[in-house]
C-alpha cells in the first residue's frame, strides 16, 4: 500500500454538471472539453500545455478525475466539472517513471481503478509494464493496492453500478485478451469473455444489465453488447472504420464513443441498440475518451 494526496474537505464543489466529457487536440494539445449531447456548448475544461486525458466521473457529477502530465510524471487529477480546482493525487517527483492512467471512480466516491506501471511484473507475465491498481483516496487503507488476482498487461476497467464488481481486460503471453470480472467483497475473479483480438474500454450500464466494449472479433474494430446474465453478444457497429471506447448515457439509452468514419476521430452518439447514430463532435482536430455525466 502507497500513500495518495486526499482532496482537501473544504472544497467547494459545482452543482452537477450534465453532457459529454471528451479529450481534443483542436487547442494544439490534448485538453479535456465538455459538450452537451446534442453536440451544443463545446466547453474547454482544461488548458495547459501539457497532456490532460482519460476523463471520468463520480456518481454525483460534481468532479471529473483525470490523468495529466502538467507535473512531470503522468499523475491522476481530479476537478470540479466546471474545470475548477484541479488537484493531483499522486503528486510523484517530476522526473519519476512511475504513470498511473485510465482512472475509474466507484460509486463509492472515494476509490478509484486505474493502471499503472509502478509496480514490477509478476509472475510469467515479465513483459507486463501496465498492471490494475486499487487507489483509495479516503479511509484507512488510502494510496495504491495492486490488483493482484491476474497477473498481466491491463490497461482498462468499468465499475458495476453497485460498486462491489469490477470487469477489465488483461492478457499474458497469449495471443487474444480476456475480459474478467473481479468481485471486491469475495476476492474471487471469473472470466468473462475471451475475443480473437483486443477487446478494450469495457463499460458497464447503470442498471447492471449491459456491458458494451470495443473488439476486433471480425477483422474489424466495432462495438459490441454484452447481456451479462445470459451473455449474450450484439454487435452494434458495422462499419469498416475502427469505432471504440463506448460511454452510456445516464439512462443508458445511447451510448457515446470514437469512430474515424468521417476520415478523423470524432465522438459519435447512438440509441443502446446502435440505431440512430450520429457526429457529436465534428470538428477537424482528434476527438477521443468521451465520457457521459452521471446527472440527467
């Protein structure tokens, strides 16, 4: 167990704030935006000349954490959602090799999935550099916890809506990637799907019944939906771009995700059964990680 910084208490925080964060480059560098879904208010949340990627929301929608490289070593952030009072919670030496990425908050609030490369490779995985990590920012047992059920390369993860399963993706010395599901209270992990190629950015719906992910099961990148009880699978996207990193909507009836169709990456929205699809963004520069508000 590491240490972390906790977010002082007497932050004041914005009322919840609905739309669609994403990451562009359309400043000259990677910096977070907000868009309401019908693509109205493009909002710029961060601007520094550093990379601000991989945003993320906790179930209130007061605060977006975020990873940054503004301090030297890639760190996790979080803000208000209005773009204020950016804090780093790792706060390593700038000139540290250790990165954490990709943070995922549980609906508890105060713990966070990410990956990081700070801690060695375990077991036959020797090539592994990027290994789940637990950060817990509140309580008795804050800093990092290395997830140490599978060992392996694992670089995205999505919180059930309860907070006590976490699904993430990981693969060791094998061609093709598993997705697992680890249960927190039980410690016990299954496997969940195993697909031809990559399958990445796993999103779990709010009322627990769907994951959507991004895989190349046809020799092309598309997203797909996973019924968890009967595990089931749809694809949903049929297109020969690659379409990846799916988001839901708080009702979970669209889903929001990254497609280079038109020619660059742009953020797409369509309804949860992949009709009705349409360019959120449209903007010449790269759009990536779009992820949806919790508040309606």
């Amino acid at each position: 167990m590491m240490g972390c910084n906790v977010p002082p208490p007497e932050r004041v925080l914005p009322d919840p704030i609905s739309g669609i964060a994403f990451v562009s480059d359309r400043s000259g560098n990677w910096d977070i935006y907000l868009v309401a879904p019908n693509g109205e208010g493009v909002t710029q949340l961060t601007d520094h000349p550093s990379v601000d990627s991989d945003p993320d929301w906790p179930a209130d929608g007061r605060q977006i954490a975020f990873r940054s490289r503004r301090d030297g070593s890639s760190d996790i952030f979080v803000m208000g959602a209005d773009g204020s009072q950016p804090i780093n919670l790792i706060n390593d030496p700038a000139d540290s090799f250790d990165d954490e990425f990709a943070p995922k908050w549980n609906p508890d609030g105060h713990t966070f999935s990410l990956y990081t490369d700070r801690f060695p490779p375990r077991g036959s995985c020797d090539d592994a550099l990027h290994q789940l990590a637990l950060l817990r920012i509140e309580g008795e047992n804050q800093g990092f916890d290395l997830f140490e059920t599978i060992p392996g390369e694992q670089y995205s993860s999505s919180w059930s809506p309860d907070g006590r399963q976490l699904v993430f993706n990981s693969t060791c010395g094998v061609p093709g990637v598993k997705i697992y599901r680890y249960d927190l209270q039980s410690g016990g992990t299954s496997l969940l799907r195993t697909e031809h190629q990559s399958p990445t950015s796993p999103a779990w719906s709010h009322d627990g019944r769907f994951l959507t992910y991004s895989a190349n099961v046809n020799g092309n990148i598309d997203i797909y939906l996973l019924e968890m009880e009967t595990n089931h699978l749809t694809q949903l996207t049929h297109h020969p771009a690659k379409d990846n990193q799916p988001a839901w909507s708080p009702d979970d009836s669209q889903i929001a995700f990254v497609s280079n169709r038109d020619g660059n990456q742009e953020i797409y929205v369509m309804d949860a059964d992949g009709s009705n699809l349409y360019n959120l963004t449209q903007n010449p520069s790269d759009d990536w990680y779009p992820s949806w508000s919790p508040a309606k």
